[in-house]
C-alpha cells in the first residue's frame, strides 16, 4: 500500500500540511516507541541534503525517544484522522497507551515507527540538535510562547526515504 518516492517528486505544500493538517512525530521502535502532534516544523534543504526540523518542548515524552533513538517518523494523513492527531497532541504517552487509544496502527521498519492510516511518511536520521536560545529572539513577540521557558529542542532529520500511499 505504501510505495518509495523521491522526495522531488512530491506535490505537497509544507505550509497547508504542517501548519494546517499537522503531523504526528514518532520516534522509537517495536521495543518502545511514542508519537505526538506538530504543527510547528520546517522542510526544506541543508548541507545539500533534503531535511525536516521539528520542534520539540523539553517536556514532552517523545522527547526521551527522540534521544534515544537514531532515526524519527514524520507522517501526514487525511482528515478522518484529525480526532486521533488531537488525541495526540493533548494526551502524554507517559499516562495512556495513546497509540492504541488513538486507534493508530504501528508499523515498525528500519528502526522506526510509523502509522498504517498515514497517507505520506518521511523517515529521518537525525542529524543536528539544538536549542531554541531566547538571546536569538530579534523579534522581542517571539518570547510570548515561552511563558515558562521551555525552549524548544531543534532536531534536524535527514530524510531517508519517503513513503506515500
Ligand atoms: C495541533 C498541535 C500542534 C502541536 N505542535 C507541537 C510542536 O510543534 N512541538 C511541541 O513540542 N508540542 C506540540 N504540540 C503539543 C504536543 O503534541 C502534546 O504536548 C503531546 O501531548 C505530547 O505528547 P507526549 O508527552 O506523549 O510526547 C502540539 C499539539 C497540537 C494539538
């Protein structure tokens, strides 16, 4: 059902699909693994190669899979999944099996997870972290969306191979 395609063969606009349809980040593999909403997050091209940044607050449980794991999912789907992206995005992995409560199916390959209902899935290598550091803040509005400091973790993620339906 899902086919490899090249990256420069995808019709998407970033902006409608990040920002409006959101997408799930899942790192981990079948030993343990955890998802959650973006809606936040860029595409594009560094250091020559194709690459997806997303941004994670410190406190999120997908965080500690983010670290411990090499690889990371970013997945897309139709909107008869909004329910279950909102599920995610409002509910901690740490308290609820949320991949089963969000009726997700987990498909594990090459070290990662990702979700049989997806429509497109860019699997990525991290390959830079950082951190979102308010001394960088020229726009002084920027601050309003850290109310309690909690920067934002950068994870650049070389995309490996992307899977479309
Ligand atoms: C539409 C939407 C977009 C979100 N985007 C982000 C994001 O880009 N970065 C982030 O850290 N949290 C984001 N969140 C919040 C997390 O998805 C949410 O806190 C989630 O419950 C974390 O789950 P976890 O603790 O299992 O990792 C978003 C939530 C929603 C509903």
């Amino acid at each position: 059902m899902f086919h490899q395609v090249n990256p420069l063969e995808l019709q998407c606009n970033p902006f409608e699909m990040i920002g409006k349809e959101w997408a799930l980040v899942t790192a981990g593999d079948e030993t343990g693994c955890n998802t959650m909403t973006i809606s936040w997050g860029n595409m594009g091209i560094m250091w020559n190669k194709n690459i997806v940044t997303i941004f994670i607050r410190p406190q999120r449980y997908t965080k500690d899979f983010l670290d411990r794991f090499e690889n990371f999912t970013v997945s897309f789907y139709e909107e008869s999944c909004r329910p279950a992206l909102q599920l995610c995005g409002s509910k901690s992995g740490r308290n609820l099996d949320k991949i089963k409560a969000a009726g997700l199916t987990p498909v594990y390959e090459n070290g990662m997870t990702y979700f049989a209902e997806a429509k497109l899935v860019l699997e990525c290598k991290k390959i830079y972290l950082d951190k979102i550091r308010p001394e960088g803040f020229l726009d002084p509005l920027i601050a309003k969306n850290y109310p309690d400091n909690d920067y934002h973790i950068i994870y650049m993620g070389e995309i490996t191979r992307v899977l479309q339906k």
